[in-house]
C-alpha cells in the first residue's frame, strides 16, 4: 500500500499493521510528531483518501469532533488501503536528512537515583547535523526503537548527551542501569521530531519542563548562551523531590552567569524544609505569570503536563503558533 503526501509528490509504501508514522520514518520523512503513544496530536493529520483503523481504538489525542473533520493520529493509524494525507511536511534540508549509523557509548554518568546520563560517539566519518530539540531513536532487537531527546547543542556534537531515566521492567533501561555500557554499540537513527528552537530575536522564551523533558530545553539553553544569541529565558523544571534534581547545580550556575537567564525548580512532593515552588510545574508557571501573549512557550513532558498546560496557557493568552511541545511517555 502507498501513502501519498497532498503537498508534494512524496509518497511512501506501508505494510499491513504498520503505523503510517513508522512507515514515513522508514522512509526517511520526519513527518511532525512527538510522543508516538496517541497522546499529545502532534502526529495529527487529515485523510483526503482511504481508510484507516487503529488496533488499541481511537486514540486519547484524537477527539471524536478531530476524527468527524477527517483527522487522524499517523502515529497509531493503521492502512487499510492506499492513502493520500494532509500534513506539514519538512521544509529545511537539515530536518530532512535521517541517518541509522552506530555508536559507541563513550561514558555514562550518574545524574540521580534513576537518571543516567549517557554520551554516545558517532563516527568520525560521518556527518550529523541537528537541530536543538531534536531526539535520536536507539535501535532494539525486532525492529522496536527507543526514543531519547539530545541534551547537547549541535555546535558540540562530538558526542551526544542523552538523559535516560531507567523504567522498571525497560528491556533497555534495565540492562543499561544493570551494566557497565561503557564501549557498549548500539544503533541509532535521527535527528526526529519537529519540536526545534526557532530564533527570534527579542521575543522572551518561556521553558517548562518535566522529569527528563529538560534533555532538549538544555540542548536549546546551551545553543543559545553560547552563541551569544539575544534571547531573554526563564526555565521551569518540575520533578517529584530534591533527589531529582539532577542538573540543579548546573542550571544555577547558569542563571547566575546569565542576567537574561531565570531558573525556576518546582517539587510536586517537597520537604517540609524546601522553599522553592511547590506543586505541579504548570500550575507554578500560572501562579507567577498572569499573561502569556508575549513569549514563545517551549514545553516539554508527560502528556498529562503537556495538555494541562496547552488549555490552561491558551486561556491566559498564548498564541498556539508559539507554544511547541514535546510529549511522551517514560
């Protein structure tokens, strides 16, 4: 079966059971998505032509209002014939280039109780240009993939930070937190996802970030301090206690280097002792800030943080063409 792009003569082959979104990315198109679980529509598009069906049922990203107007989640929405689909497609050559290449690990550090922090060496010969934000797939047996965003900025690239959180019960995550990975070659193919920095010279950024959904803000707060780029950025971080806090330390010693840089810590399950903000890091954002028309928002966490803050951000005034997002699942 073919799926055919409306606004270009893309069009790619797709296999029975096989999500439209894997099958683009086999295809080496880096169609718009995020948490590739059916939760946050970024993935959404519209059906011009054929039918699909979804093996788990309609997706929680997709409202029943979407599927009536003809959208669809790539992400779990399966082929049942040849398709044409409506969707935004790449428009920079560096978005574009998606690479499968080894790597080596070529040290790992302990951020925290349950955060590792994981630098892969790509091969001298190749090339790997991304963009801040961006994540990398690592490769497992079958054909299944673990998705990891990039904590590094390109412009130091030798190797390639990543945050991985260890999941009980993770094929990999286990095994990685269990070993010595040092040396260890894995497979990886990117640069993905369309949650990018876009330069906008005097407009202030606000960052929201959740768990390990700091990785690609970092890579974007680096990217732009040193650059010398002119962006005034405040950064709130939430997690569950003080423990997690594992790039505490760094991300004070940047707001104390950069007078245009404020950082915000909030703890959903303080100490009594703490006095930082308390509570869910949305909802912090809310209580200090009373309008958003301003700012361009990058977000990036758990669906459920990711849609609280879509609705209760619009409310307040954020233009949605300036909120991007980053969702998906530990």
């Amino acid at each position: 079966m073919r799926v055919s792009l409306s606004k270009s003569d893309r069009s790619f082959s797709v296999v029975a059971e096989q999500p439209v979104l894997d099958a683009a990315l086999d295809a080496g198109l880096n169609l718009p998505h995020s948490c590739k679980g059916g939760n946050c529509g970024a993935c959404r598009a519209r059906l011009l032509q054929g039918a699909v069906r979804y093996p788990n049922g309609r997706p929680l990203g997709l409202s029943e209002a979407e599927v009536n107007e003809g959208y669809i989640l790539l992400c779990q929405a399966c082929a049942l014939s040849d398709l044409a689909i409506e969707t935004v497609e790449i428009s920079t050559p560096e978005t574009a280039v998606i690479k499968r290449l080894p790597s080596r690990i070529e040290r790992v550090e302990t951020l925290s109780h349950d955060v590792l922090g994981v630098f892969l060496r790509l091969p001298a010969a190749e090339s790997f240009h991304f963009q801040p934000g961006q994540y990398v797939d690592i490769m497992l047996s079958g054909g299944r993939r673990r998705s990891f965003s990039i904590a590094s900025p390109p412009h130091d690239s030798r190797l390639l930070e990543l945050h991985i959180r260890r999941v009980p019960g993770g094929e990999f995550t286990e095994r990685l937190f269990a070993e010595n990975a040092r040396s260890a070659l894995l497979s990886i193919e990117g640069p993905l996802g369309r949650f990018v920095y876009r330069h906008a010279p005097g407009v202030p950024m606000l960052l929201v970030g959740g768990g390990t959904g700091l990785a690609p803000l970092k890579s974007m707060l680096r990217h732009i301090v040193e650059n010398d780029l002119e962006r005034d950025m405040m950064l709130y971080w939430g997690v569950r206690g003080e423990r997690d806090l594992y790039a505490h330390d760094e991300l004070e010693a940047l707001a104390r280097r950069c007078p245009n840089f404020r950082y915000h810590p909030v703890l959903s399950e303080p100490a009594a002792n703490w006095q930082g903000h308390r509570g869910w890091v949305h909802e912090a954002v809310l209580r200090d800030n009373e309008r958003f028309d301003s700012a361009d928002i990058y977000a990036s966490g758990p669906p459920a943080m990711i849609a609280a803050l879509r609705h209760s951000f619009e409310l307040r005034g954020a233009d949605p063409a300036r909120l991007f997002f980053d969702s998906f699942d530990y």
